[in-house]
C-alpha cells in the first residue's frame, strides 16, 4: 500500500474571512436536509495544496454541516463547515473549508487518534454498507484512515492497519495552537484514490453511500489552553462540538444506516 504523506501545514492571515466557503460563481447551497452530495467531473490539473485554487473548486455545489442531532444554533454559525466535492479518473477530491476562533492540532503520527483534536472526516461505502472506509486529517495536517465493520451486535470494528493512499493538505488562517489569538478558520484539501476503496471504474451517475463530518474542540471554560484529551464517553457532545452531512439524521455519524448518497455528475 502506498505510505501516507505529510502535507506542509500553511499559515495565513486573511484568506478565509467571514464568508465560509463564497465564491462569485457558486452554486446557492441545497437545502439543508438533502441527503444527496454532488460531486462534478474535474478537468483541471489538481494540485492538493489547500488553496482551492483550481477554477472546479468555484464551481462545486457547496454543502453545509449541521449539529449532529440536526439541530442548528449560534455556536452552529461560529464553527460553519462547507464541503464541496470534485472527481476524475484517479482521485475524488473533498474541500472542507471550517470557520473557528481556536484552531489547534498537536499530534504529528499517521494513524494517531487525530479525532480527539480539531479534525475532518470523511467516511464512505462503496459497496456493502456495514463495511465503510475513514479519511481522517486534523488542523496540523495529520492523516489517520481505517476500513470499518458495522455488526450491530458488538458495534464498531476498526483496522487502522490499512493505508489508502490518500493525501492531504491544510490551510490555517490563524496561527495554530495558540490560545492567545481569535483565528478565522481553516480548510483541508483532500484527494482520495479509488483505488484506496476498491473503486475501479468512476463513472458519471454512480453513487456511494457517505458521511462528512467536524469535531471541534472549543478551549474549555476556565482554562487557557486546549481541551485536547480523550472523552469519557465517546458517543457524548459535551467535550466536542460534532457537525455532520446529511444534516437532517439524529443518530451518532457512524451508523451506516444513516449515510447520505454521494453522486458523480
């Protein structure tokens, strides 16, 4: 399998603005319980850099995250997550560009437990839908994937021993780790191989069945740092601030059941 990649994290001031994910060309967002994702045919030369400079990124349908139980508020507005989707004959390519006052990322390993920090995720199932593939990336550009098994007996099986090849790259507007500032958000661009899930021939009108989600970790009430440690139940928001697609369900993201349908045009 090929090795995963560490991608240069880069720092900048500005580019994300209050607009999460505005483009003067863009498409207006579908509505937000839609359970289908859009993902248009790419013929630019993609670079997996973080910019989203490739005129197709403009053009994608911009998708927004929800409150995990499908229920939205103000803190909803201060972490918006967009995702957009592309596609070619190698790669499907996902952006998700996230609005955050206090980005951070500490852990550096391929295969770490980056879902305990700031983090991306995308989890998708091309063909049996208790047998789902995880593509993970934190703030710092940190990659963690895995094959998953749903038994809806002893639940979730995972095997971080696999490595789908996909890479990825992160854009900060911000300075990371650092409580003493207010950042402006981040986006990671990521490009998943078909290979990588056993897709050997992306067509036009195939669909998948997936799930995007966001985990924040907002800075504690009362500390200065991070709240960067494992939660004492996984399944609870209390630590976390979890957005998903498709925004409408209310149960916890990795019930296969639940996954949206994600379609190549």
């Amino acid at each position: 399998m090929p090795s995963l990649k560490f991608p240069l994290v880069l720092l900048t001031l500005g580019l994300l603005g209050a607009g999460c994910c505005t483009h003067p060309h863009a498409r207006p967002p579908p509505p937000m319980d839609q359970g289908l994702m859009v993902a248009s045919r790419t013929l630019d030369s993609m670079a997996v850099d973080g910019q989203l400079s490739e005129p197709s990124w403009d053009l994608a349908t911009p998708y927004f995250l929800n409150y995990y139980d499908g229920t939205s508020d103000v803190r909803m507005r201060e972490v918006k997550t967009c995702v957009r989707l592309l596609w070619d004959d190698c790669f499907l390519y996902v952006a998700f560009s996230c609005r955050d006052q206090e980005v951070f990322g500490y852990l550096t390993e391929a295969d770490s437990a980056v879902y305990w920090e700031d983090c991306v995720e995308l989890v998708i199932a091309p063909e049996k839908i208790t047998d789902y593939y995880e593509f993970t990336a934190n703030a710092r550009g940190t990659l963690y994937d895995a094959v998953n098994h749903f038994d809806h007996v002893n639940e979730l099986h995972s095997d971080p021993g696999y490595h789908g090849g996909f890479k990825a790259a992160v854009r900060i507007d911000g300075t990371l780790n650092n409580p003493a500032d207010e950042d402006h958000g981040w986006v990671v661009e990521m490009a998943v191989p078909w290979s990588g899930f056993d897709v050997r021939h992306p067509a036009p009108g195939r669909q998948f069945r997936g799930n995007f989600l966001r985990f924040d970790y907002p800075r504690a009430p009362g500390e200065t740092g991070f709240l960067c440690r494992r939660m004492d139940n996984p399944r609870s928001a209390a630590y976390v601030f979890l957005s998903r697609w498709p925004t409408h369900v209310k149960q916890w993201p990795h019930t296969p059941e639940t996954f949206g349908t994600i379609q190549l045009r």
